[in-house]
C-alpha cells in the first residue's frame, strides 16, 4: 500500500514548511487587480506580475480592516489618490496558507514613496520615446485658423470640468458662438485610455462631416495618480498624430502630463481652454478693427492725393480742351466751306448726268418696247397658226375611233370613225381599208 497522506495531512506539512522556512514579512513589488472592498472595511485584491500585457505571476491578498485604514489613509495623503487597480505597489507581506481557502497574503504595509517614483519613471520613459520618435511636438506643427469656430470636445458628460467649459463659451460678452460637439469619454481609470482614444478616432472621423477645426481634451482636475492614465504612451502617440490641433485643459497646477506635453496647446484648466477660444475672437477683431481704421486711413489720403491730381488734370484738361475745341471749329468752318463748294459743283455735274441718262433711257425703253411688240405680234401670229380652227378653217378634218386618233387606233373594217370639221361631225362606218 502506498504511503498515502491526507489532504489535511498535505496542507500542514505545507504549513509546516512555510513557517520553517520563510521569513515572517517580504516586501513584494506588483500590480493591484481585481480590487474591491467588502461591507466590514477589508480589502481584497490581488497582486500579479506582468511582461508587457501578459500576467506572468500572481497572489491572492488581503488588507485587514484596521490596517486597510490606516495605510490608505496614509497613501492618499502622500499620493493624492486611493489605491485602485492598475497601480504598481511596493507593499510590506506576511505569506499565509489557510487549509481550506490555500495560498494568499496579508498585507501588512505600503510604501506609497515607490508608487510615486515608479510613476515618475514611467513618465520620463514615456517622454524619451515620444521624443526619440520625433511626435513630441507633431500635433503642435497642425496650423490653427484665425478663429476657431467648431470644436469637438472630449470629456465626460458629468463632469464639471465639461460643465465650467459649456457654460464659459457659450456666455461671453462678445457674443460669440462656437459650434461644439461632445464625444463622450471616461477621464480615469483603467479603461480611460482606451476610451479617450476611441473618442479621438470618432471625432477625427468626424471631423469633414461635423467641420471641425480643433479638438478639446477637459476634466475638472483630480488626484495625482487619477491623471495615470494622461501619461500612457498610446495616448500620447494618438494625441501627437491626430490630424486635428488638440488642446487640453485637464485642470491640474502642478504638472504636466504627457498628453500636454504633445498636445498643440497646453491649458490648466477648462475654463482657461474656453477663455483662449473666445481670445481668439477677441484678437481676430481687434485685428480686423486696426486693419480697417489702417485702411480707412489708407483710403482718405490716398483720396486726399487722387483728389489733388484729379484737379490738376481737370485744369489742364479744360485748357486743352478749349484750345483743341477752338482748333478744330476752324478746321469745321474750312471744311464746311470746302464742303458747300463741292457739293455744288457735284450736284451740277450730277444733274447733267443725270438729264442725259434720263434721254438715253428713254430712248432705250422705247426701242426696247418695240423690239417686244414685234416679238409679241410674231409669236401671237404663230399661237394663232396652230389654233385648231385654223387649221380646220384650211380644210383639213381630224378622225377618232372611239375617242383615239385614227392612226393610232388601228381600225378595221366595221369600226364607227367620228370626223370632225370646221363647222360639222360626221359619224360613218369603215367599209374598206387600204395601204398606202
């Protein structure tokens, strides 16, 4: 039979060795996931370790009601945020083995420093590669119009960051509108980069549809670790390569994020993104205002000078006008003489041609009147020649068969033949035929 142990037995000897071997506490380094609280205070998580994206090790722990009070009092105040999933701790363990529930650790202690400077050295690894990349300043070099007059804004709609935003551009004292468009995004947490990316990919597909000119990335401020999520790469990469200039006015004093850092301008706040779009309007005024006084002055010198040089040519042009009028009135009065004259002598000359065109015409009428009279009369006298009745008139007869001219109706004996005369028709019957 062999050796066989208890699953009770098992888990002592486990016991056994964790306490025999293993130090009483370890400081461990991890990633908090799958965070939660229970109603009586206690926290339980766990803490895994990651490759890249790939969870390559972790352990289920738990944070005591009374110690759970007192480190996260303590981390907040040092950090500024809560502990939440996502965050890289440096935590104080006590390894714990329980027969039915298994492996797991206790929490004892957090080191909220490490959080903090583990935080700073993600940050300034993101910055070196955007800056190795050449995108730190990319979305900077997006040209901005004169005025910005349609936006899309990313932000959560709850937000009062958002709120402050809306209601600081759309009461102003100028009057002037901006068009915005709101694409809805979370602003912490560990799905937040993701969501604000979409929000950037939607409103970039927006943008021909909708016209945008700018895109505004707010929130109301929050905690220090609350804005991790403003330092990720892939946020800052989106950010630098959106086609359209981005602003941010994420609402913290202290530091930059990275997505300011990339962005084409950095504001504080909302309301100071809002107030920089209304200055734009305000600058673009003043600016078409100090053009026009420019151009209005522009105008009345330049009038002023014109006018000058419109009344020294008017002089002169009186002048030469005179002495051009008086010029050629003279050359009209010797050319209406000159004109006078020819005209009679022309209209002599064409009278007399005239009266001997008018004698040789009518002598030409009549001649050609004559000419035509006998032409008539002969080709009256040859109509009348070939009159039937003249010929008739001359003794001659004309013979039908049936209608048809007897030598065309070849006729035969017995045939009725109708002659006609000048005077008569006579009826008769062929009685005899012969050639000829």
């Amino acid at each position: 039979m062999h050796n066989a142990r208890s699953i009770s037995e098992l888990n002592q000897l486990i016991q056994d060795v964790i306490d025999r071997e293993l130090d009483p506490v370890y400081w461990v380094i991890g990633e908090i996931s799958d965070f939660r609280l229970s109603p009586q205070g206690h926290a339980y998580f766990e803490i895994v370790e990651k490759k890249g994206n790939q969870i390559q090790a972790k352990l289920r722990a738990n944070l005591w009601q009374f110690t759970y009070r007192n480190v996260a009092a303590r981390f907040e105040s040092v950090t500024g945020s809560g502990l939440k999933n996502g965050m890289n701790i440096l935590a104080q363990v006590a390894i714990n083995f329980h027969p039915l529930y298994g492996l797991s650790i206790n929490i004892k202690d957090i080191d909220p420093s490490f959080s903090l400077g583990e935080r700073a050295r993600l940050r300034q690894e993101t910055i070196d590669r955007i800056t190795r990349e050449g995108i730190l300043r990319l979305n900077a070099q997006r040209e901005l119009p004169p005025v910005i007059q349609k936006i899309g804004i990313i932000s959560s709609a709850t937000a009062a960051g958002y709120g402050d935003f809306i209601n600081q551009i759309a009461v102003n004292s100028g009057g002037y509108k901006i068009y915005h468009k709101l694409f809805p995004s979370l602003m912490q947490g560990n799905e937040a980069v993701e969501s604000l990316i979409r929000a950037i990919d939607l409103a970039e597909s927006s943008q021909d549809e909708l016209g945008l000119e700018a895109l505004v990335i707010i929130r109301g401020g929050g905690a220090q670790l609350d804005l991790d999520c403003f330092d990720d790469y892939r946020l800052a990469e989106r950010i630098a390569k959106c086609s359209l200039p981005v602003f941010t006015g994420i609402g913290h004093e202290r530091d930059e994020t990275i997505a300011d850092l990339v962005a084409h301008t950095r504001l504080k706040t909302p309301t100071a993104v809002a107030e920089f779009l209304l200055s734009g309007f305000r600058e673009f005024e003043e600016n078409l205002s100090l053009l026009l006084r420019r151009l209005d002055r522009a105008t009345r010198n330049q009038l002023q000078e014109q006018n000058a040089l419109i009344q020294q040519f008017n002089h002169r042009l009186e002048s030469n006008c005179r002495n051009r009028i008086g010029r050629e009135f003279e050359k009209l009065e010797s050319l209406n003489k000159r004109f006078r004259n020819a005209s009679k002598n022309s209209i002599q000359i064409q009278q007399f041609t005239l009266s001997s065109f008018e004698k040789s015409f009518h002598e030409k009428v009549r001649n050609y009147l004559k000419s035509e009279s006998e032409k008539l009369d002969h080709k009256s006298k040859a109509i009348l020649s070939l009159d039937p009745k003249a010929i008739f008139a001359r003794g001659y007869t004309r013979s039908e068969i049936s209608g048809v001219p007897v030598h065309l109706a070849k006729p035969k004996i017995g045939d009725s033949m109708t002659t006609h005369t000048l005077e008569e028709k006579i009826n008769s019957t062929i009685t005899q035929i012969e050639e000829q």
